[in-house]
C-alpha cells in the first residue's frame, strides 16, 4: 500500500471542501474557507499528516489555490477540468488514481 495521501479538493468560490484518502482515519472529510487564509489552513492540515500528498483540485478557485498551495517534492498537485458532479471525493480518487 502506498504511504502517499490522496486528497480532492472542490475549490468554490466560498468554500473548499477537501477528502483525504489513505490516512487516519481511513476517510476525512473538511472544509476552509476559499481565501488565502484557508489556503494556508489547507497547507497546515495537511502537513500534520507527515506524508507524500498527491491533490487534484477543480473549481471556481481551484488555479488560485494550486497556486498558493504549490508542488513541492512531497506534494504534487494536479489541476482537473471542472465536471458537472465533480465531488471532492471524485477528486481525490482521481488523485490516487492518477500515474
């Protein structure tokens, strides 16, 4: 099993609503305000894990936010096309499945 988390972010105009997969518990769920202020709340959520992170986001505030949440050699993050029912969860399974 992979030590990388897998998270999707919903980056709306107000709200991101992100899901992480593979960490403890299994399956988390939150939500930061869409502004530099959440961002950097993202940031510190999920550095606490200790792990490699692989995001996909999409959004109305998803450019905004993969750039201020930026790639690093621990995280990767992947910006995907906006879908009519593009959930969070969506997006994060994306990111695990994603090579």
């Amino acid at each position: 099993m992979s030590r990388e988390l897998a998270v999707g972010v919903a980056a709306g105009a107000e709200r991101l609503e992100l899901v992480v997969l593979g960490g403890s518990p299994r399956l988390c769920r939150a939500s930061f305000p869409s502004n530099p202020i959440g961002w950097a709340a993202v940031r510190g959520f999920l550095a606490g894990y200790r792990r490699p992170v692989r995001l996909a986001v999409a959004g109305a505030a998803a450019l905004g936010f993969a750039l201020a949440v930026g790639n690093t050699p621990e995280r990767r993050v992947l910006i995907m096309s906006p879908g009519p029912a593009k959930s969070a969860l969506q997006l994060a399974v994306q990111a695990k499945n994603h090579r």
